[in-house]
C-alpha cells in the first residue's frame, strides 16, 4: 500500500480557515499562505491528503493580497494585474465558481509624450495600426508579425510550465523500477519537447533563441524604428527586474510578461474584481472546500528534521508549537526555507553555496495611491470625470525611448534612485467599482528603478522615503498637471519593505532573478529544479521554483504534483 494510499484511508479533512491549529498532525504542511502555496494546498487536499498552509501574516495571499490602508480604498499592495494565472489552475481549481471575476482592458496600454503626442496599445488590430502610425507606417505593418511571433513561442512554453523539469534523481535507494520509470518519465518530456520543437521548425527555434538570449534593446531594435513603441515594449523586458534593456537575456522576460492570457486571449492583462487578494481568495475557497485547513498568524518559525535520516518531521512555529507532518512544501523563498529555517550542517555544502549565490538583487518600488479624480493628461485633453480610454490600460510614464530606461537604471547601479524614475501606472477602479468610494480612485504606481541598499541614506529614513514619492508625483505631473493635488493618501513599499512585510528576499518580486541561468533546470539552483531538495520530505513550491515568478499558479500546481507522485511510489 502506498503511502498516498494509507493517506487518503486516514485523511482529516477541517473545512475552515483559522489562526490557530486544531490538529497537530497533518499528511502534508505549506507554508506561507501565498497563492502558490494556496494551490499546493488545493491540489493536495483534492487528492485526498490532509492538508495546513501555515500564513505568518493575519490575511492569506502572500504579494497577492487586497488590503483597506485608506479608508474606503482598497489596494492590491504588490501583484496588481492578472494574466500569468495558469489557464489550467483556473479550470481545474474551477476559480470562477469561487467567485473569480476579471475585467478585460482595452485598450491594454497608454504612452503619453511630452511634446503632447501619445500611444494606445490594445487587443483591436485596426485600432493598433492606426495609432502606431501616427509614429511609423513602418512599424505599424510590422507589429503584428512581431505579436504573432510572441504567442507563436508562448504556445511552444505552455508545455515547458505546466511541466515539472526533468531533474535528476538524488536518491540512491530507489529501486532498479523506480530509476527504469524515472528515465521513461525524462525520456517521454523531450520527446515531447522534440515534438514541439518540430512543429515550430528550424526558423523559427533560431527566432525563439535569438529572443531568449539577446538583449530586449536588441530584439526591439530590430523589429521597429519607433523611439515610443520600443519604450513601451520594453517595459515588460525589466519590470521587476535589477537589469537593463541592454541586458543579455532580458528578451526573455519580455517573453514571460506575455505569456499570459485572459479568456483564452493571449498576452491580455486584466483587473481583477475585489483586487489580486481576490485571486487568492478564489483558491483558497478551493482548499477549504477540498478539506485544506488555513491558519493565519502562524509563523513558522524553524522546520524539524531528522538529523540522522535527513527527513522533514514537520514545522515548529514562533509560538512553540509544533506542527508535525512527513511532507512540508515551502512556498518561501530559498534563501527562507534553507538559511534561515532550517540548519545548513543538515544540508550539503555545495548546496548551502548555490543557495548563498541566487541572485535577489531588486530596485522595485510600489506605491498605492488613494485619488479624489481620475489623472488629467494633458495630451488627451479629456475632461470627463468618468475617465477615457488613456486610463483603462497600463500608463507607461518616464518611458518615451528606451535610453530613458537606460538611464534611470545607471542612477541605481550607482546605488542611487532614478532621477526620474520608470513608472507604471494602472487605475483599477475605472473598470472595479468595488475597491473606491464612488467619484474616487485606486491607483497603481509600479516604479523603477530603487536600489535594495542606498549609496547615501537608507528607505528607512522618512525624509528619503517621502522625497522620493514626491519625485515620482511631480514626474506625473509633467504629463497629469494637478496629479499632485488630488492624492489623499498613500502606501510605500521599497524593496525592504516587500522583504519585510512579505517575506520577499531582497525585495525581489521573482523569489529570485528570472536570468537564463536561474530558469528551468537551474531554477532554484543547478540540480535541484524539480520541486525537491536535499532533505527527504522538503519541497518548493513558490516562484523560487520553476517557472518563476509572477501570480501563476504553477509552481504550486506542478510542486504538488510531484509530491502526490512521489507518495504514490513510496
């Protein structure tokens, strides 16, 4: 009888969330209530185990989380759009039973210029074409071969993320059947990529590495003439990112940040209804319903190993208590889960070393606003209080050539704030009526670039903090004139806010740089990609692990797969 076997015949199931336990032996424990560790929670639950995602903050949903800072607002604080959700995830989780609900954008995009021109960007190809032109008949021909290209690779990814990767086995106690149906396992994932290969051809495979590998500067460069629509491409190649778009590799992530789709539209970003805690709230209703038990304010503050078998006996959180379990998926980062949680004696050394060098370099800064109207920019002239189409999509403001990303990247290389920083902005509530007083707004400001540690000062100082706000506001009001004026209140998190406050290393959004030589089979560390780790019992299932970051669902998705497989076969 396997082990996931004896499970299901002793499962116990609570079919509530709670801040305090109420069974203190589970089949499996999560921590951290973030949505990765939600879906790990969900999948293994409907799997039949007994399942407690252990949330050292008061709310789950981890950087997916909606929070009323200022009264009658309410701020999606880290994540604020959705796409990346796994399409799969959504369906087998049934989210839109659990009261999921997206607005699609459009248009999707808005660049406003100085000099009072401006872009919009959606999913209507006339519509496209007529606002590229107003800049280059040129590019506007070629924009949609370049977006055809894009979903043409995306397809070619949707295997490779919904896949754990192929790593290696470490066990040497596994049976000659095991290792037999560990290399049928490997031998039928490349086969299959070989299929997938073959399908897009050899022109196309040099197409696709050339985007992987190359600088986004260079992939854009070569696309299009246009200063304005390679500045608001290039936007998605370094969100989130302590790189520049001369960056090798960065085409990748321009890549990831398209991946996406909403309602089987690829590359669609949406808002979400109630904000982003509504996507962890949607899944964790699909735990709790599967018999997940949820506690918040549960920190946990050590995990419990056998030191002689190396085997994970459970977790011990900050209040003493002790949680016991075979099986625990840390939804952490790995910096978390093995230098701080765990003692490095009980971990191989050249494992400890790996772990040490991910790269959690971040220069991220969201602030969220609370507005009592909407942005007037003055190269749209729309004096309407229910707002035009510039404000549905993503505002790309301080972008209008990609030497101004460029830029403002050296000041924060140079351990300086960008003098005039890269700002996103997006206004939910002009699509949700449900996050704002009526007539008011909520406003998204993602900013780069902010550098972890500061040449001169620190974030924690008010005086650096409140200037630096200040400095994003005015770069507004250069395009918004009055912006200034009409904010009520707002929240700041710097990169060491967002370690602290959410347990992201470094204040890096990704679990860990998304760099070519930190994905897939190197994702965390080379070795180690498929979920596992070198303690019997220890999985990961954050952006930490494959494919990365961003509000996907597959880590967790795919962690708990190998987990429910591996239970099987014990």
């Amino acid at each position: 009888m396997s082990r996931l076997t004896r499970a299901l015949s002793s499962s116990r199931r609570a079919f509530s969330a709670t801040t305090s336990p109420s069974n203190l032996n589970y089949d499996a424990v999560v921590i951290g209530g973030g949505h990765n560790g939600l879906a790990s929670a969900a999948y293994l639950a409907k799997s039949g185990l007994s399942v407690a995602v252990l949330e050292r903050r008061h709310v789950v949903g981890g950087a997916a989380v909606t929070e009323e800072l200022v009264p009658g607002f309410r701020f999606s604080r880290c994540s604020y759009l959705q796409s990346l959700l796994r399409p799969t995830v959504i369906k087998e989780l049934e989210l839109e039973r659990h009261g999921l609900r997206m607005f699609r954008r459009s248009p999707s995009s808005f660049t406003p210029c100085i000099d009072g021109k401006y872009l919009l960007l959606g999913p209507d190809k006339d519509f496209n074409y007529a606002e590229i032109s107003k800049f280059s008949k040129k590019d506007a021909i070629a924009y949609p071969r370049y977006e055809m290209q894009l979903e043409k690779f995306c397809k070619f990814m949707d295997f490779i993320i919904d896949s754990a990767p192929p790593e290696i086995m470490h066990e040497n106690s596994k049976s000659l059947v095991d290792k037999m149906k560990e290399k049928i396992h490997k031998a039928a994932f490349w086969s299959r990529c070989l299929q997938h290969v073959s399908q897009l051809g050899q022109k196309d495979m040099v197409d696709f590495l050339d985007l992987v590998l190359a600088p986004a500067s260079k992939v854009l460069n070569n696309w299009f003439e246009g200063d304005v629509l390679k500045a608001t491409l290039a936007t998605d190649s370094v969100i989130g990112t302590m790189g520049t778009i001369h960056t090798p590799g960065s085409g990748y992530v321009l890549l990831h940040h398209v991946m996406g789709e909403t309602d089987g539209e690829r590359g669609v970003w949406s808002y979400v209804e109630g904000g982003m805690g509504s996507v962890s709230t949607a899944i964790s209703k699909a735990a709790i319903e599967a018999g997940a038990h949820i506690m918040t304010n549960s920190e946990v503050a050590q995990l419990l190993v056998d030191e002689s078998s190396k085997q994970v006996k459970g977790v011990v959180l900050a209040d003493g208590t002790e949680i016991h379990s075979s099986v625990v998926l840390s939804n952490a980062t790995a910096h978390k889960t093995f230098l701080e949680l765990i003692s490095p004696n009980l971990l191989p050394e050249e494992f400890v070393t790996s772990v040490r060098n991910i790269d959690y370099s971040s220069a991220t800064t969201k602030i969220n606003l609370a507005v009592d109207k909407l942005p007037n920019f003055k190269c749209c002239k729309n004096s309407s209080l229910k707002g035009g189409p510039e404000h549905i999509g993503t505002i790309h403001i301080g972008s209008e050539s990609m030497e101004e990303i460029d830029e403002a990247y050296k000041d924060a290389l140079n351990g300086e704030s960008s003098r005039r920083p890269l700002i996103e902005m997006t206004i939910p509530s002009i699509l949700d009526k449900t996050i704002s007083p009526p007539g008011q707004h909520v406003i998204n400001l993602f900013i780069q670039y902010t550098p972890y540690k500061l040449s001169k000062g620190s974030w924690h100082d008010p005086n650096i903090r409140e200037e630096f706000a200040k400095r994003c506001f005015s770069l507004i009001d250069e395009y918004a004139p009055g912006f200034s004026s009409s904010i009520i209140g707002y929240d700041m998190l710097t990169p060491l806010d967002l370690e602290k406050e959410f347990g992201l290393t470094g204040g890096n959004i990704f679990h860990g740089a998304m760099g070519l030589d930190s994905l897939f089979l190197m994702r965390p560390t080379k070795g180690w990609s498929g979920y596992k780790t070198p303690i019997k019992g220890l999985y990961l299932c954050g952006s930490g692990a494959h494919p990365g970051g961003g509000v996907m669902g597959a880590p967790g998705r795919n962690a708990a797969s190998v987990v429910i497989q591996d239970l099987k076969s014990s």
